[in-house]
C-alpha cells in the first residue's frame, strides 16, 4: 500500500500484538523442516559460538540455537517483554541499523523475519562489521513462493477480502539480497525457499492468519470478512507461508 509510513505501522502493530509472529510462525510446521526458527537454526554452525539475533521479537529462536552467549535485539518493549515472560534472553532494546556492539564481537548473526522491514545497506553494514571473521549471517522472510495451486482458491479468498494481499514494506530475493551482501563485504554462501503449511481449520486459526499478517489501510470490517471467508473455504484449508532463507558469511 503506497505511503504507509512502515516505521510507524510495524512499531504499532508489535506495540499491540507481542509475540504474534512467534504464534503464526509455530502454527505453520513444515513435516521435514518442522517450524521456520527451526529451519532457520538448521542452517547454523552447530556450536554457533556467540551469538546476535537481530530484530529478536519474542526471541523464538534462541531455543534453537546451540549458544555459547545468546544477545536478542529488538526496538519493540512490547516484544522484548514477551521474549523476558517466556525466560529467554538477555534481550535489549536497540535498532539494527546502529548496534551498539564492538567490531567482530559475534560468531553468528541471525534474523527471523525482519529484513524486509529495514534499511538494508546500513543493517547489513552492522552485520558485517559486528561479525568475525569466518562468522555466519542467516536471515529468513517472506518470499513470493513456493505456493501449489492449490493453495490459489484461499490466497484469491485472502485478497479480495482485505482488497489486495497483506502487505510488506518490501519483498526481497535470492538475487536481491545476494548483491545487498557483497555490498556490505559479505559472501553469500546459500540460498534456498519453502512453504510452511499453515492449517486454517478453526475461528481461531482464521484469526490468527489474518492478525499475523501486516495489513496497513485495512478497516476493522475487511479483517473480519477475511477470517470469515477463509473460516467458510469448504472442508478447512491451509494458507502457505513461503519463506526465504539465505546464508552469508564474513570472509
Ligand atoms: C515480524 S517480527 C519478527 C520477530 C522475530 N524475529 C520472529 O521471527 O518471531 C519483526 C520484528 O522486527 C522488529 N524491528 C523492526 N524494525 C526494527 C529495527 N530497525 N531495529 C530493531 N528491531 C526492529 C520489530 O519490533 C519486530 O519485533
């Protein structure tokens, strides 16, 4: 949606729904991969040494990580809360686009589901700097597929309830972000797409996929036709949540 002021919506959003990508995210299980965070964690040095995870939210990935120290980092109290209330940390209140941390002070960078929402050159410069060398940067978000087709008659049911997808302030690719990182000094090392199946086959499901969704400029009225119509596709149904990984690292 066109001059939505991102930085503001995304504070709002995480200000009044803590934790909620965590939830959406642990819906959707993949049967190899199981969640994303879980699939984002296979992709990690095992051990991953020191560790920093950027844009943390409710820090759902530090159970999967094996951590010598752990650092989540996000700019939402509301999030750094959720992830203290579930006895993960330590977290702290920072944007990533100025870390306050020293040069080549961390083995592992991470970054669930944030990428899209920031200004890249300047994150990624963080990251390079902040990294040691040989250190690893891993990153997941939202991508434009893999989707089936049969996945059309919901995604079509999604859209013309809301009048148009959920938004994001950018959707970026393998091929976009792979230039981003040698930019910023680092070597793209792997790249790959999945979907995650998330089942919608309750009320509750249905409003959880919509309220998981950014959705600037929608009334109150559009997002409950759009859990409602999704509620009535015939026998349940399952929206796909395509994801990007990609890995990175610090020469
Ligand atoms: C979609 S959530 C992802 C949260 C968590 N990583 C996960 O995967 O569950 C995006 C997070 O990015 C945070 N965020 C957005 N811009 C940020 C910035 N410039 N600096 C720090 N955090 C930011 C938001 O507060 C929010 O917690």
């Amino acid at each position: 949606m066109t001059g939505t002021d991102w930085d503001a919506y995304v504070d709002r959003y995480h200000a009044g729904h803590p934790g909620i990508t965590e939830r959406a995210l642990h819906h959707a299980r993949h049967p190899v991969h199981g969640t994303a965070y879980e699939w984002l964690a296979a992709a990690l040095p095992d051990p991953a040494g020191d560790v920093v995870d950027l844009a943390c939210g409710s820090a759902p990935l530090q159970p999967h990580i094996n951590h010598a120290t752990y650092l989540g980092i996000d700019r939402s109290e509301s999030e750094l809360s959720a992830a203290r209330s579930a006895g993960r940390g330590p977290v702290r209140s920072g944007d990533v686009t100025d870390l306050h941390l020293p040069d080549d002070s961390a083995d592992t960078i991470v970054m669930s589901m944030a990428l899209m929402l920031v200004p890249l050159s300047k994150t990624l410069t963080q990251v390079a700097r902040v990294l040691r060398p040989g250190g690893t940067f891993a990153a997941i978000v939202p991508a434009a597929g893999p989707v089936l087709a049969r996945d059309l008659p919901a995604l079509i049911a999604l859209s013309a309830a809301l009048r148009g997808p959920g938004s994001m302030p950018r959707m970026l690719t393998a091929k976009s972000l792979h230039r981003q990182l040698n930019q910023a000094g680092l070597t793209p090392h792997t790249a790959g797409r999945q979907r995650f199946p998330f089942p919608v086959s309750s009320q509750r499901d249905a409003q959880l996929a919509v309220t998981s969704l950014y959705t600037p400029g929608r009334t109150a009225r559009q997002l409950r036709r759009a859990e409602t119509w999704l509620r009535a596709m015939p026998g349940g149904t399952e929206l796909p949540v395509p994801l990007l990984r990609i890995t990175a690292r610090r020469p």
